[in-house]
C-alpha cells in the first residue's frame, strides 16, 4: 500500500493528513501571491487624454494701436485740450473797442496738430442772460487753419476787434445801435470746434 495514502509513523495518520493538507495550503498560498505580483489587480490602464472633437476657434484679441514715439507729433485728442478766452484789457475807456482773442493748451504728453482755423472759431459776447454779439453772424471768408500745439503750452489763436454793437444775421449790412457803455460788465466765451471755453472772460465798458 501506498505510504502516501496510508501514512507510517509513530503517530495518527490523523496528524499525518493534516500536517500534508497545511503543507498544500502553503503551496496554494505561495502560488497565489506570486500572480498577484505579475498580473498586480488594481492597476488600469492608462486612459488617453480627452480631446475635443469640435475644432478650437483662436481667442480674439484686440490689438491696442502703437504707442506714439516721445516727441512724435500726434492728432489731438479734443477731450485734452482746453480753450481759454482773453480780451487784451479788463476794463475799456469811451471809445476804445475790446480785441478778442483766446489760447489753447494741450494736456497730451506729445505736440499734436488740431484744426483751429477761423471758421471753427466762434465768440459770443453776452451780459447777464442776454445775448449780445456772436461772431457768426456776419463773419466773411472764414479760412481753414491747424495748430501745433507743445504738452502744456499755450498758444494764442487769432484775434478780432468787437464794435461795442449788439449782432444778428440779419443786421450785417445796417448801421447798428452801440451797446450800454457806463460800466456795465459783458463776457466773453470762445468756442473751437466743439472746444468750449471753459471759464467766460468778464470785461468792463465804460
């Protein structure tokens, strides 16, 4: 008989079968393991990276215009510029007439070029709430003309000489009455283009 069926020993073969069935167990465990580590379970596969299958339009920029170079002549922006009215006295003796005039300053840090020609240019002379003289009204042959202007120095525009006489377009070609002249207190407001004066000029006429 097979001593592996029947064991011999000084024991059970009780014990025999036992210590063989733990010897087994051991082989199995071992055999176990080392699948384990060459298949490793828990580990997938690597997924690939999601890729959109629409097609990816280019971001729009918007591209800021270039900086001017220091000392390069610009165009003026009109919102930095500022117009200044100014008469050539404070205060008139009897018979001698106010002369006009006005200034502009650039507040850009580069010169820039605007249009300033007398047929942008428009003085009006008020008192109180009164309308009394507008250039307008009976201005002849206005020229085109442009400026230069330095960062923040002003330049003094064209000047004209006012009559003292109230003004409407209908009054070019007639003899006009002559304003109130004992003290009274008129204002001079300057526009270029659509640059307005920023403070009126108070002029007295005596």
């Amino acid at each position: 008989m097979s001593t592996f069926r029947t064991p011999v020993g000084p024991q059970s073969s009780k014990v025999y079968w036992r210590r063989r069935l733990i010897v087994a167990l051991g082989l199995v465990a071992v055999i176990i393991i080392v699948l384990l580590i060459v298949n490793r379970p828990g580990e997938s596969a690597p997924t690939p990276a999601a890729t959109s299958s629409s097609p990816t339009s280019p971001t729009a920029t918007a591209e800021a215009p270039p900086a001017a170079a220091p000392g390069e002549t610009v165009v003026c922006d009109p919102a930095m510029v500022t117009v200044e009215a100014t008469t050539d006295a404070g205060e008139y003796d009897s018979g001698v007439n106010p002369v006009l005039s006005f200034s502009l300053k650039s507040r850009m840090t580069n010169p820039c070029t605007i249009s300033a020609g007398s047929n942008l240019q428009e003085f009006v002379i008020t008192s109180g709430s009164d309308l009394i003289w507008n250039s307008k009204d009976c201005q002849v042959d206005p020229v085109e003309a442009t400026a230069t202007l330095l960062p923040g120095v002003p330049l003094a525009g064209s000047s004209l000489t006012w009559d003292r006489t109230r003004s409407t377009p209908d009054t070019c070609d007639t003899e006009r009455d002559q304003v109130d002249a004992s003290g009274a207190t008129y204002r001079l407001d300057v526009k270029v283009g659509d640059i307005k004066s920023g403070d009126s000029r108070a002029f007295i006429l005596n």
